[in-house]
C-alpha cells in the first residue's frame, strides 16, 4: 500500500482544506484592509514559509538545473497566480466568502477543458459529467436568491 505521502489524492485533499481556510482567513483579514496590501502580506507568508520548507528539508536545488522552458512556464504561472490571488482579493472584500469561493473553484472546470485543448489530456462521459456538475454546483451555490 501506498504511503499517504506520496498519494496525489492525499495531497489534494489537504489542498482543498487549505483553499477552504484561505477563504474564511482571507475574509476576514481583507475586512479593513486594501485588498491588494492584503495580498502582498498574504505572498510574503507564503515566500517565507517556502523559503523554511526548502531549508528544512534540503530540496534547495541550484538555479541553473532549471531549463529554460520551465522558468518561462513557471514565471508565466506566477503571474497567473498573483493575478488570480489579486481577483480573488478583491472578490472577497466585495462579496461573501461563501459565494466567492465556488465561482473562484470554476478553475476546476477550466483546468478539465484546458487540459483537454492544450495538454491533449482525455476525460471520459463520467469525467465531463462531473465537470458538468461542478460547474453547475458552483452556480448553485454563487447564487444568491
């Protein structure tokens, strides 16, 4: 059996618990607080944190192992990444966190379609129903009556 360490589905699910508590934390931090500062305080946590995680366990690796390729993608996703965290930002000090957040978690219906057009990924009938789903579960619950 597998170690739950080195299980993708482990590791995912943590990262949906974390993205549930960033929400709520985010809420209220961004309450009297320009969003955009708020995200600036929110990128110098996360840089320190990295910063310990990699001294801690020994994974710094030396710049110039990286390719070129993957620094123009890695780069090309920071700034997706902070552009995201910017939008989100501001969402959150606008509107509900309960709210926000579903339509923030559309990416994961983006993610199935982009992969499917850029990465050549393939998803089954069961796959799309559930993209299907998650699209329309996020609608429900963004809705406000």
């Amino acid at each position: 059996m597998k170690s739950a360490l080195v299980s993708w589905q482990v590791w995912a699910a943590l990262s949906a618990c974390f993205a549930a508590l960033t929400a709520i934390f985010a809420k209220v931090g961004v309450e009297n607080v320009n969003s955009d500062f708020a995200t600036f305080i929110r990128t110098i946590v996360i840089l320190f944190a990295l910063g310990a995680i990699l001294a801690s366990t020994g994974q710094w690796q030396s710049l110039s192992t990286v390719s070129v390729r993957s620094y123009a993608f890695l780069v090309l996703s920071g700034l997706a990444t902070g552009d995201s965290w910017v939008c989100y930002f501001r969402a959150l000090k606008l509107g509900d966190a309960a709210r926000v957040a579903p339509i923030d978690k559309m990416s994961v219906v983006l993610v199935a379609v982009f992969g499917v057009l850029f990465l050549g990924e393939r998803l089954s009938a069961p796959n799309w129903l559930g993209v299907t789903l998650i699209a329309a579960g996020a609608v429900l619950v963004a809705y406000k009556s």
